[in-house]
C-alpha cells in the first residue's frame, strides 16, 4: 500500500481548518508544516507561532529524546495506526500546562515529500470523569463499609441484651429460646462481618462464614459439642448478601437442631455442611449428621419447631426447594438459583 496523495492547498484547505478534531501536519523534517483550528484552540497557539517550529514543542521535555527517535518509524508507516499504542501521551499547552491526548498518525505523500497527519483527542474531560467516576465508587465501598460495620455492631448490641435478659430468667426453656435468637442474630452479624472484611461488596464468602459461625455454635452446645466434629465443605461459593443471610440462618437452624436434638446421652458423631455453586448459578446445600434420625411420623413442614418453620420461610424466600432424609443419614439438602445480577 502507498501513501495516499494529498495536496496541502486543497485538501487541507478550508474543509481541513473545520473538521472538528485537532490536526497536524507535520514533515519528514519533524516540523509543523499546518494545523487547523481546533489544534491551536486546544494548544494555545496560533498558526503563525508553531508553523515551521518542530513538533516537539507541543510535548513535554522528558519526552523530546524518544519523541525524535519515534518520528522515522512514524515516517517509514504506511498504514495509519495509534500513536503510543497501550501508553499514556501528553500533549503540551503553550502556558506549560500538561494534557492527555491519544493521537492517530496516518502517513501521506504530498507534492512537497511524504509527511504525517496526526488526529489529536483532548482526554481532559474523560479523564475527570473517569476520576470522577473511581471517587464516586471509592465513597461508596467507604459508605458500604461502614453500613455493614454499623448493622454488625446494632446486631452485637441486641445479642448482649439477650444474654442480659437470659441472666435474670430462671425457666430453662425461656433461656433456651433467648439462646437461639441469640445464635440467629450473631449469624447475621457474622455475615455483614464478613462482608466488612472483604473487598468486594457484593458477594459474601460462604467458606469463611461458615468457618466463624460454626465453631461458635459449637461453644453454644458445649454440653453435646464434645462429642461431635463438623466438617465443612465450602470453597470457592460465593454467595449475594440477599442469599447469604437466609442461608447462614438455614445452616444455624439445621446446626443447632442437631446439636440439641440428634447427639443426646453423650452420642458420638459427626455434622457434615456442604455446599456447592455450579456454573449455571445453581447452589445445593446439604446439612446432614448421623445421631439420632428424626421419626417419620413428624412432619417437618408443619412441626411446632420455630426453627424448622424458619427454614421452611427463608426456603421460600430463596425459592428454594428442600428435600430431607430422617436417617442413615439425617440430612437437609436445600437447591436455589441465584437471582441474576442487574
């Protein structure tokens, strides 16, 4: 391909001085042979003071060396082609002032030797918007962060006077009840905590939830915890706070009713937790232990338990569907698809 033939009085004529980006030409010399208006608009100068003047005028001086090394490749081009091609450019104002620019080269044969056309983009404006944009988005995650903290503290402050009020409570099974609202609060605590700690907003890590709830449960029922291990099966699930709370409720519930109901009289066993995000966002989560089956004669999703109600709710709410085995072993397993992201 051969350089395209211009000529500098009509083509660069009036059209040239119109176009409505900044152009320069500039010869094998490295001088500025025409720029339109717009080029001196955002330059600063006026025809008359860069015509004949070399271009590194228009760059900043640390630049100048490499800038007159660059000009025989830009020369020996025939295609035209961006100019630093993954670098930031900066243009030079006549007041001295620096500027972002991204600049097209294209070079052209005329009547008086081959020269380059050069196209220049002032980057000011999107430049601020984009600094703008990232100190918006910083101010968020900062506001974000301090939202979760907030609501994770509030959350602290309801389980301290629930432990308050269990302390002046003689009946057992009213300080049972304050117990496990007490467990279900610091679950949601423990996610914003979680989120708190993490880098990204929008997704709590499952994992390391699990791994600050579970050992707290496990304090909860030190009485039956002795005898019991847990083991968690958790990684790489990433879950949106709108799905992580009614999940880390399910996993306190079905948690604690093992612990209470399933290891009576010193019985050893385990509780597996496991879940697991597929790629077409389908989550399957499983709490299952081998204590004590559930009888088959109870009904789960009309029981008078507050917690299995619970779990029966925040399924819903998940648009879950839930399945359970009574026993060999017992196991809740739970399946929902993630709600798409906007």
């Amino acid at each position: 391909m051969t350089m395209q033939q211009i000529h500098l009085d009509g083509y660069l004529g009036q059209a040239f001085d119109n176009i409505p980006v900044a152009m320069i030409v500039v010869n094998a010399q490295g001088d500025i042979v025409r720029l339109n208006r717009l080029a001196e608009s955002i330059f600063g100068y006026s025809a008359s003071e860069l015509e004949g003047r070399p271009v590194e005028v228009l760059i900043p001086s640390r630049y100048h060396a490499r800038h007159k090394g660059y000009r025989h490749g830009f020369m020996a081009e025939t295609n035209p082609r961006p100019m630093g091609a993954g670098r930031d450019l900066s243009g030079l104002r006549k007041d001295g002032s620096e500027f972002p620019v991204e600049i097209g080269i294209n070079p052209v044969e005329t009547g008086e030797g081959p020269m380059v056309l050069s196209v220049i983009l002032d980057l000011s404006e999107r430049k601020q918007n984009e600094r703008r944009i990232q100190d918006a988005l910083q101010q968020k995650d900062v506001l974000l962060k301090e939202v979760h903290h907030r609501v994770k503290n509030n959350l602290q402050v309801i389980h301290s006077l629930l432990d308050l009020q269990a302390l002046t409570i003689k009946d057992e099974g009213t300080v049972g009840m304050l117990r496990d609202s007490q467990n279900r609060i610091r679950s949601m605590s423990m996610i914003h905590q979680t989120l708190y700690q993490s880098q990204d907003f929008a997704q709590v890590d499952f994992d390391q939830f699990l791994g600050g709830l579970l050992p707290r449960l496990m304090e909860s029922y030190a009485s039956t915890a002795g005898h019991v291990t847990i083991d968690v099966q958790a990684q790489d699930v990433q879950l949106p706070i709108n799905e992580a709370i009614p999940c880390g409720l399910i996993v306190n519930e079905l948690v604690s009713n093992a612990l209470k109901h399933g290891f009576l009289g010193g019985r050893r066993g385990s509780i597996q937790v496991t879940i697991t995000q597929r790629e077409d966002k389908q989550i399957e989560m499983s709490i299952s232990n081998d204590g004590h089956p559930i009888p088959d004669k109870l009904a789960l999703n009309s029981t008078g338990s507050l917690g299995l109600q619970l779990v029966h709710l925040l399924t819903q709410q998940l648009r879950g569907e839930l399945t359970t085995q009574h026993a060999n072993p017992t196991c809740f397993t739970l399946r929902f698809g993630l709600a798409p992201t906007a």
